[in-house]
C-alpha cells in the first residue's frame, strides 16, 4: 500500500506553529509522525513524507502540504498528525480529554479506518470522542485520495499527557490503519512533574492579531506587568492569546485572574504550560 503523511503546522519557534501546553504540538507530532512513517516502513509499505517546514502562513502550509500530498499517484490514505488544545486541565482531574479522528466524509475505506484508530488510541487510556465530520480543512478536503487527520490528544490536559509516549502513539495509529497487530515494543509513559508545570492567566484568545495587541495594551496601561501575545493553529487558523502573566504558583495565577477580574477583564482562566 502507499501512503502519505505528515505532521501538521510549521515547527515551533515559526510563524502558524501549533499549540504549545504541557507539550509543543509542532515538536511532538513531528516525532509521532516519524514513528508512523518507520513502522509503516517497516511492515513493506510505501510512505511519502509531505511535512512543511517552511510555511509562511497558515494558508501557505496548508497549500504546500495538499501539493505535494497530491503529487503522489495511487496513494491509499494521507493521514495527517495533529494535537489537540482547549481542555484546560491544568493539575489533571482524573479524566482524559482524549483522541478524535476528522475526516471529510464517510465514503470510501477512510471513516472505518479512522474508527480504529480512536478504538487503538482509546486502548491506551484515552477517551474516545470518536471520529468527527469536517469540511472545512483543506488537507481533507483538497486531496484526491482518502485523507483523515489524528488528533492524538489534548496538550493542555495533564491526565491525556501523563498517558503519552509518542511510539505507543504512533503504533495504535498504524494498528488502526493497517487493521492488524504489529509486534514492537514501545516504553511506558512518563507522568508531567508538577514541578515542570507553570500556570499562565490567559485574558481572551482572539483571531484577529490586532485585536489581540489592543488587549494586551489595554492590561498594560492598567498596570499588568509580564503580559505578551502566543500565537498558536487551531483547525487551520491562527489565534492569538493574551498572556497576563506565567507563574510558578498556582495561587499567584488566580490572584492575577481576580485583578483582572477587577479591572473588569471578566472571562479570564488559567492553562497549564510546561517549559
């Protein structure tokens, strides 16, 4: 069979990287992605690497990356590797966020192939959130052969981190696609010390990169010192975070969010992030 694939967004540090919480999306995916492509490999298959990483924006990516996944003839599926971002769940709360798998529709062999893949990934402790209908991302629905997108877990859910391994990752996602077990070891997950961790008090997300600057220097004429702007992609979009302060102390992060709260900043909440 041949295949394609790729780890979604530019590396960290570039413009439209991805989401950054207890782990870097851009970093970690790339590793996923590796892995998937060795033992995809290693079971006698094809396997192009459509990875871009000189984007310059998030659009461009995307092109770049549909470019050279349909510049392959006979491809069986593109699979594209992501994380996910929006739990919030700092300290862990006994829960995992989990894994979904997007495709653009259900015909042909990839909706199937994609509820294995939840079923694989769930097998390793996370929730299953099951596989979601999106017709709006390009790397699903610009390619000319079967494409599905993995989103493996959630970075700013310490109970999803604390299951992960990229190589015990990247073997459920190749059980599920291959519809077989494959026989290699892969190490146990290490849990996130909480002494890594660092507490961020985030006052608005926003699209729109000027609005975002306007809030930053609105906080900062209200006296709010250690405040700038993270730049992450979300389904194909960049946001932008307004970043009130980071802190080692939990306490001192929601002391912050309560300032803000009375400077009349309402809407303000704390995501956990590892240096």
């Amino acid at each position: 069979m041949k295949f394609t694939v790729h780890a979604g967004h530019n590396p960290d540090g570039k413009t439209a990287c991805g989401a950054i919480g207890l782990i870097k999306e851009s970093t970690e995916n790339r590793k996923v992605k590796n892995e998937v492509i060795r033992l995809l490999k290693e079971e006698g298959h094809t396997v192009y690497d459509c990875t871009v990483e000189d984007g310059t924006s998030v659009s461009d990516i995307v092109n770049k990356q549909v470019s050279k996944m349909n510049s392959y003839s006979d491809i069986d599926l593109h699979i594209s590797i992501h994380f996910n971002s929006g739990a919030n769940d700092k300290t862990g709360n006994g829960k995992s966020t989990g894994v979904e798998v997007l495709v653009y529709n259900t015909s042909g062999t990839k909706y199937d192939t994609a509820k294995r893949i939840c079923s694989k990934i769930e097998c390793l402790g996370y929730k299953n959130r099951g596989v979601k209908i999106r017709t709006n991302l390009g790397v699903l629905s610009k390619t000319k052969a079967q494409a599905l997108l993995v989103e493996c877990c959630f970075v700013d859910d310490k109970d999803d981190i604390d299951l992960y391994n990229y190589k015990r990752i990247a073997k459920a996602i190749v059980e599920g696609v291959l519809n077989k077990t494959i026989s290699v070891s892969v190490p146990a997950p290490i849990p996130v010390p909480n002494e890594e961790v660092y507490y961020r008090a985030i006052s608005g997300s926003f699209n729109n990169k000027t609005n975002a600057l306007d809030r930053k220097l609105k906080l900062e004429k209200s006296g709010f010192d250690g405040v700038f702007l993270d730049a992450f992609v979300k389904d194909e979009m960049t946001w932008y975070r307004v970043i009130a302060g980071s802190f080692k102390d939990k306490k001192l992060a929601e002391q912050r969010i309560n300032d803000l709260s009375k400077k009349g900043y309402d809407g303000g909440f704390i995501a956990a992030f590892r240096k």
